[in-house]
C-alpha cells in the first residue's frame, strides 16, 4: 500500500493537517473532553489489567509487561488534558466538581506516572517482586483519586 | 492529601486491582473498543494538533511539543489494542471491517509511531524545519490509514 504518492504531500498538508490543527487549537469541546477521558481510563484498564491480574496470581505475566506500563505512564501524562477547565459540567461525567480546583488531583496524575514508570523498570528488570510492590502504588493513585475525586 | 494508609494497602490490592485485572484480562467488550477508539483519536488531536497549526503558520510552536509528540507516539502504539478482533462490527464505527484483516492497518500505526518519533526529535532539537517537515510525514501516516480504512 502507498500511503500516498508523493505528489499529494501538498494537499494532505493543506486537508488533513489543517482540519485537526484549526479543530484542536480551538477550544476543547466539553463532550471531547468526555469522550477523550473515557477512552484513556478504558486505555488504562486494557494496559494496566493484565499488570494487576499477574499481581494477584491470576495470570500470567504480560510479555510486554514494560511497554504496557510505559503506555500506563504515558496516559497519566496525558489524562490532564481530558480534564481541562472549562470541561467540569458533563453531563454523563463521574468526576466531582471540585476536582478541577485542586492542586491534589493534578499531582494524583504525577504519582500515577511516577509509580507507572518504577512499575516499567521493574517490568524490564524481570523484577517479579518488584512489579508487584510497583502494582500496588499504581494502585494506590487510582484508589487516591477515586475516593476523593470520583462521584459514587 | 493522603492517597491511602498505609494499613490500607492489602485492601486496595485486593478491591481495586482486582476489578480493573478481572475486567480488563477479559475479552475488551466491543463498546469499550469504541470508547478506547474514540477517546485516543481525540488525544491525538489534541496533542498533534497544536503542532501542526504551527506547521501551517497557524500558531506558535507549543512550548511542550516534544512532549505532544511523544505522547502522538505513544498513542500509536496503544491504537492497536483499540482495534483488537472481535471488535469489527460496531454500531458507530467508522472503520471499513476489511481493515482489522490488513497487515497495512497494523503498519500504518507503527510508520505514524516513527513519524511522531521524528517529530519529538525535531522538537527537541528545536529544527522548525524539522518540525514542518516532520508534521507532514504524520500527517501522512494519519490520510494513508484514513483513505484506506475509514467508512466515508
């Protein structure tokens, strides 16, 4: 398959680019913004679960244990730009208010990244116990922000 | 904020990774696949986009573009998992079923990876014209997958 010849470059830059450049400099749409968290946690889930799974002996240790994390750790980066101001009243939201004035609820997205990052070193290290004490402090950022941020 | 006691930690192990690690080993439910789906493009949107409004003399050059990139080439290597078999047919999808069947699906993803890899060095190294040129190639990757693959 040919991406596109290279006499199209010109018209992909003006097309494509320019509909996702004008769409993201503006403003994030509150329903994008929805739809944007959703999918990362959904993202978190599918890398994290297995991790987890493992942890709690009821599965096998992913193969690709690090890149997973790695993705985890990515996501945590990423998640903040799902919960920008402006985006706080959704309908169909399970995040409290409050959470977007808090100086916590950011920092909860540093520990997840920092605790996915020693749970990816592990991962390369084959550092069985390691992965799973590293499980557990993800763990512990997602039950961190749950409990203070998550409505019931 | 304390994230958790420590004499709760055995009981997060037990009930918050339990959940995710038993939903997420599980087969990824069609719909999930979609929200996985829907929430990743709009990430990449809103880390390539800002990048790529400056390609296009649309705006300044993000301060964390490197960061934006990089994130663009994480999210292209977890946009596979949204993609899993088993998640073709999907009320709301907008991708041809032919694609889950195609090798060049699969490696469409990982040249738009390799791109915004360039795109994060340039970024890096401060080369606008690195930059430009870069956004185009991702640009690419992004028009290739969409003209083969997605539903009109």
């Amino acid at each position: 398959m040919r991406f596109i010849s290279k006499a199209a470059v010109a018209a992909v830059f003006a097309v494509t680019i320019a509909g996702i450049a004008s769409q993201a400099v503006a403003q994030q749409k509150p329903d994008e913004a929805l739809k944007m968290r959703q999918g990362l946690f959904q993202a978190v889930k599918m890398n994290f679960g297995p991790i987890g799974a493992f942890a709690q002996g009821k599965g096998a240790l992913p193969a690709d244990a690090a890149a997973k994390a790695e993705n985890v750790a990515a996501l945590a980066r990423m998640l903040p730009m799902a919960f920008a101001k402006g985006t706080e009243a959704l309908p169909g939201s399970n995040t409290k208010p409050e959470a977007f004035a808090s100086a916590d609820f950011a920092k909860g997205f540093g520990m997840m990244e920092e605790a996915a990052t020693k749970l990816a070193a592990a991962a390369k290290a084959g550092d069985e116990a390691g992965i799973k004490a590293a499980v557990g402090d993800v763990g512990k950022t997602c039950k961190g922000c749950h409990d203070n941020f998550r409505k019931e």
